[in-house]
C-alpha cells in the first residue's frame, strides 16, 4: 500500500513525520491511530500497556499532511 510522510502535532508524538498509508485511490485517512508504550524506572521495571493515540488530519491542503493530536482513544473502543 502507498505511503506518504505526515507531521504530528501535539500529544506523545508530537514534532514528528511518521509514514501513513492511503487509500486505493491515494487519499489520507481522516484520522489515525497510533499505539504507544513506555518503561518506567522505580516501580516498575517493564513497559506499560500500549496506549493508542488519535490524531485528526487538519482542514485544507498543507505539504507535508498534518495532523493534530486528538487524543488517547477510550479502551472500551
């Protein structure tokens, strides 16, 4: 599947380009979700749950894609 690069803005991933994949026809997605983890030192020595994240795609053509932080996604969903 096509990919290109989208920049993140906001929540953990923040200031970055991540690849995204598009549809058949090469449009973006309106919205995606990232999973994410992480390791604490102290009380606990192994990573956490993954956490997925969303990220809306902004309104209006901008070069490179972006994406604005929306939030982790409820684990009920």
């Amino acid at each position: 599947m096509p990919a290109v690069e989208a920049w993140l803005l906001g929540g953990p991933a923040d200031g970055r380009f991540t690849h995204v994949e598009v549809d058949d026809d090469g449009s973006l997605p309106q919205a995606i979700v990232l999973p994410q983890s992480g390791a604490y030192l102290g009380a606990r020595d192994h990573p956490s749950p993954p956490v997925q994240h969303r990220y809306l795609r902004c309104a209006g053509e901008v070069d490179p894609p972006t994406f604005r932080y929306d939030g982790p996604v409820p684990q009920d969903q």
